[in-house]
C-alpha cells in the first residue's frame, strides 16, 4: 500500500542521562534525509522531543544540551545533586530517590503533602530545554503522553503550555506532584510504559512508528534480603513486562548499547549520544527498507 506521503513518528522512552541517546538518533535521520512528522516521549523523551520540535537542528541541539548540562547552574545546583547524584548501576531510580529521602526528608511528606520533591525545582529544569513555547510553536508535531491520576485515564496532550505538558512527563507520582492542566492532574506515564509506542502510532496514523528504547536489561539476582528490595524489585518486573508489550507495536526498535550506565551518571556524554547514533546507522537498511515496502518511500 502506498500513501499519498511517507510518514516517520518517533517514541522516546525515558531513561535520565541515558536519553542523550535520543540526540544521536535525531541526528542520524536528520543526516540521511529520514523525514521526522511527528515525535511522542516520555520523562526525559519528551524534553528533547519538545526541544527537537522547536528547533529541529540535531547538530545545535547536541551542543546546547552538552553546554547546559556541564554547566554549574547544573553541576553545582543542590536539587540536581540530590536527583542525579548516584552513579551506582545496581540502584534503580526509586531507591535513590528513598536513599536520599531518608537522609535529608520527611516521610510524613508524603501524608502531609502532594510529594516528596517540590515541583518547582522540576519545572525550572525543563524550562531550560522548552522556555515558556506552547504546542503551537513546534515545528514538528508532538505530543505528551500523561496519567490523568483524578479520572483515572491515559491523556496525550498535544495543545497549550509545553511546560505544563513536558514537567507532567516528568513528575514521577509521589516524588513530585501531579500538574494541573485543563481540569486535570496530570503525572508521568511511564508507569504504564516508558516508550509511548501506541501514543506515537495515533499522532501520525498510518506512520512509520521507530521507537527508542533506553530501559536497562534486568539481571538475574540471588536473593530477597529486604521487603523494600522485594517491592523495587516486581515494580522492575513488572515495568519491563509493560514496555515489552508497548514495544510489540512498534515498527522498528532502536536500542542503544549504553551498558549499565546508570540513568544519573552523567560523565561521558559524547559517548551516549555515539550509542544512538550506532543504532540507527545500523537500523538505517531496516528503516529504508520498510519506507519503501510498506510506504513506497525511497526508491532503490
């Protein structure tokens, strides 16, 4: 079947430091005259693909997030330091988040307000990537999967304030508080999936649906010693078992070959982005091949 025009959506997955994957696949498609109408992303996957659909320049974006992100406004900031502070590969993102909790918070945050972390702090880091733009200022279409906690319901956003939208992907329930939009509240749906795969698929229906998958592989382990570490450790489970599903959806997969770098560690930045930019120069036969089969899209 051919379309009347050949469509690429992208789903961005989440995965912290690990997301600077992201900028290496954009830059690839970019690069090779891979058409980009459309992107949906998740947690970190949605500050690039807001940032990507602002100014669609791969090679500017790259510069200014490395710039940024070796900064002291970032390095030196104490909320960063708290959140991105970990390096440690065998910790996942809730158990440093606890770690800290128990050494400078009170659990009766949680009884006694929205969250943990104020949503603040949050917001003023993702304005450093999306400003104060709206939905109507992208120049590629996007949009931001979300958990509407008070119907409850999955919601993709795609009008309005970016900010709202992006600092909602962010805002992992209970660490930070839900964000009001249009009557809702709104928090991050990685819960669900961390790869918006079906949410991308109905932005640009009949696309090529290419998703980045950033997620960890689980390793086998020994044993249980404590509760919390039996509760983290069914949440990976089960969290893995969700995107597995979502990814069945997609089209293609890029998976980066990242290792075990933790999704705090920020060292090496060029070399996270070189894994994107591997896996979808390796993917590129895939990709062509499936734009001219399915779409009849570059032409031999």
């Amino acid at each position: 079947m051919v379309f009347g025009r050949n469509k690429v959506v992208l789903a961005f997955g989440g995965g912290g430091s690990r997301g600077l994957a992201h900028l290496g696949v954009v830059r690839v498609l970019e690069r090779e005259g891979i058409p980009i109408d459309g992107m949906v992303g998740t947690s970190v996957g949605a500050i690039f693909g807001a940032a990507y659909g602002l100014a669609p320049d791969a090679e500017a974006m790259c510069a200014s997030t490395l710039r940024y992100l070796r900064s002291d406004r970032f390095m030196n900031d104490s909320f960063r330091r708290m959140m991105f502070g970990a390096n440690d590969a065998e910790q996942n993102f809730l158990q440093v988040l606890m770690s800290n909790v128990r050494r400078s918070l009170r659990f009766t945050n949680l009884i006694r307000r929205p969250s943990i972390l104020p949503g603040e702090k949050l917001r003023e880091v993702v304005r450093e990537f999306v400003g104060d733009h709206s939905f109507s200022d992208l120049r590629i279409p996007f949009a931001v999967p979300a958990i509407d906690v008070k119907e409850p319901r999955e919601v993709l956003i795609h009008e309005g304030p970016l900010l709202d939208a992006v600092t909602a992907s962010c805002s992992i329930p209970g660490f930070f508080p839900p964000v009001p939009h249009e009557g809702m509240l709104l928090a991050d749906v990685g819960v669900i999936s961390s790869v918006p795969v079906e949410a991308a698929a109905s932005l640009v229906p009949g696309a090529l649906v290419i998703a980045v998958d950033l997620t960890r592989e689980l390793e086998p382990i020994d044993g249980i010693t404590r509760g919390w570490d039996n509760i983290m450790r069914c949440e990976s489970i089960a969290g893995h078992k969700l995107t597995s599903l979502a990814l069945e959806k997609a089209d293609v997969v890029l998976r980066p070959e990242i290792g075990e770098k933790f999704w705090s560690d920020f060292s090496d930045l060029e070399a996270i982005i070189a894994a994107g930019e591997a896996v979808a120069e390796a993917h590129l036969p895939e990709i062509r091949q499936r734009l001219r089969g399915v779409f009849g899209f570059l032409k031999s």
